[in-house]
C-alpha cells in the first residue's frame, strides 16, 4: 500500500493529499499495471518458448489457424501480475472488497492455470475434464457467494436490482448464493470462450471494464448515487481501483496480443478475467447490467449452447463453427475485421451500459 505511505506526508506537504482520492489512484493504477504488462509479456514470451508451452490448435477448428500453432500461450499470467502489483501499489487492502476481489482473480485464474498446464503437458487441446474444471469453478464461486451473503457492510444483501427502473429491488433470499454462482461462473467461461481470436478477448474486458469502472465509482459515491438513483455501496468505491488496474493490464496486454499475436493469455488468463467481472457485477448489483455490457461474451456462449443443443436435437448445426466469431472467420470475414466489428459492437453496449445511469 505504497499511497498510504505517501499520503502520510501530507501534512508537511500539502500536494500528497491527493493520493487520499479514489480517481488519481485508480489513474495510477490504470498506468501502473498497464506498463507492467507491457513490459512483462516480453519476458514471460522468451520463458514460454524455452518451456515449449505453446498454444494448441483443435482440429476442428478454420484452417486459417493452423499458422497459430507454436504461439506462446498463459500470457494471462503476465495480466494477473500486473493487476496484483497495481493493487498492492494503489489499493487499500484493510477493504474487504478489494480482498474478494483479488480472492476471485487468482482463484480463477488457478483453475485457468491447471487447464493450461494440462493442455501443454499432456498436449492435448481439451485440458482438465469438464467435471474437475467446472466443480472447482463452483466451489470457489460459492466460497465468493456465500462471503458477501453474510457480508455485514453490505446493506443490501442478496438484494436484485433491475436497471431503468428506479425502485425495482428484490430481495432473493437463500436464492441469491446460487444466482450470485451462476453470475461468477457465467462470466468467467463466457470471457473464455470468447477468447478466440487475436485480441478478441482482451479487447472485450478492456472495454468492459472501463465501463464498471464508472459503475462501481458512482455506486461508492453517495451523492452520484443518490442523484442518479442506483444503490449507494458504502466502501465500494475502492473497487474502482482494481478496475483501473484490469483496465491497463488488458491494455499493456493487448499490445502483445493484437493481431497477428505474439502471445496467448491462455485460461488463466480468460478464467480470471472473466470470473473478476462476473464478482465486481455481484459486489456492485450490477449482475444484470453485466449482461449488457458483456453482450458479446453472451451471445458467444449462447451460440455454443445453441449450436449443440441443435446437432444433438436435429443432427443439423446452426452456425458454420461455434463460437459465433469462427462462424463469420467461415463466412470469409478475414480475422481483424471480425475483431474490430466485434469491439465496435462492444463499445455500443458498453455505452448502453452506462444509460442505464440516466434512464431510471
């Protein structure tokens, strides 16, 4: 907690009374973890080549990726550090949600790591099996659940709020643990599904991201939250720091892994990210603005459960290869053109996200 030991010297010197406000650390943060990423990825690259851990291409998948093969992949590993360094720097770790959040980032990312490491070891593109990977899912996305149901500082516990409506508040009960797990676990394989693609992915959570930075600052702000009518979360706003810290992490990131990419982030990298937004939707009550500004990882998972539901049901498919990005890759979209249209697409529901503010 480097800001605490500066902002102690705030009396002798007035200037180090900024480092007592969420924003400019949450811009620090955004600086801190996306030069670490940036500068790790190329470091942790020579490493993964040395070890041969190398993306594995499935057979199934368009024939255009099979140059991929060899790309270093759990660059995710670099993005979590990153995130962690930056916390550490810039956060208040006395904040519980700050805890539960670095408790679902490296969770998550362990069972990423594991898959990964299963994938390269034994190379074989599956990885962990299905029952193994998804149990351990459950019982850390219940560990998360259960916490905040029991959660003392949250005065709206297992409390549902539905945007664009004001006063449309209701109380799940008991219910809320397994709606709270469905949240996390969603979230954190819908992010690895959709990681697909070069930069797809990072993309996504970057913008992602930045739009529950917004969210989660006005819902630990009690005069924007009351102006704007949302739940006002006391101590939620330190939230708004490991935002930032996601936010550069995917950027300093990014700069490795756009297209062609020089590095995979892998599952562990997918895993954590994904589970990380799904905990910051639940700790926010933003579960189904989630939704929305993650309209993309839905429709990808949806399209794969469509897709199976399908050929077991009918025998037939309904898209050419699922997840929906392949299918347009089948289409003749050539890769970046899928990216961009896919974040273009991502930033007009990050944008709705943010009306759901406004419209109440």
């Amino acid at each position: 907690m480097l800001y605490k030991l500066l902002y102690s010297f705030h009396e002798a010197y007035s200037p180090f009374n900024v480092f007592r406000y969420i924003t400019f650390r949450t811009a620090l943060a955004v600086i801190t973890a996306a030069f670490l990423a940036y500068i790790l990825c190329p470091v942790l690259i020579r490493a993964l080549k040395r070890l041969n851990i190398t993306q594995q291409i499935r057979e199934d998948g368009p024939k255009q990726h099979t140059g991929k093969a060899g790309t270093p992949t759990m660059g995710g590993l670099a993005i979590i550090a990153s995130i962690i360094i930056a916390v550490l720097l810039w956060g208040n770790l006395e904040n519980t949600y700050i805890l539960v959040m670095l408790m679902s980032l490296v969770g998550f990312g362990a069972i990423g790591f594991v898959d990964d490491y299963m994938k390269v070891a034994k190379r074989n593109p599956k990885g962990m099996r299905p029952c193994y990977k998804f149990g351990a899912q459950i019982v850390l996305s219940f560990a998360i659940a259960l916490f905040l149901y029991i959660n003392p500082e949250d005065p709206f516990t297992a409390v549902l709020s539905v945007p664009f409506f004001k006063k449309w508040l209701f109380d799940l009960g008991l219910f809320y643990i397994p709606f709270a797990m469905l949240v996390v676990v969603g979230a954190s394989n819908a992010v690895n599904l959709t990681d697909g693609i070069d930069g797809l992915a990072i993309g996504l959570v970057a913008i992602a991201t930045l739009a529950n930075t917004v969210l989660v600052y006005i819902s630990g702000h009690s005069g924007l939250a009351n102006y704007l009518q949302v739940l006002y979360l006391p101590t939620t706003g330190e939230l708004t720091v490991f935002c930032g810290a996601m936010f550069g992490a995917a950027l300093g990131f990014l700069w490795h892994n756009s297209y062609p990419a020089d590095i995979f982030m892998g599952d562990v990298g997918s895993l954590g990210l994904g589970g990380a937004l799904g905990t910051i939707a639940v700790i926010t009550k933003h579960e189904i603005v989630l939704a929305v500004v993650g309209g993309i990882f839905v429709v990808e998972t949806l399209s794969v459960i469509l897709q199976v539901a399908s050929y077991k049901l009918t025998g037939r498919r309904i898209f050419r290869m699922a997840p929906i990005h392949h299918h347009f890759e089948l289409k003749g979209w050539p890769e970046p053109k899928v990216i961009v249209r896919f974040w273009i697409v991502g930033i007009m529901l990050a944008l709705l996200s943010l009306a759901t503010l406004k419209v109440r």
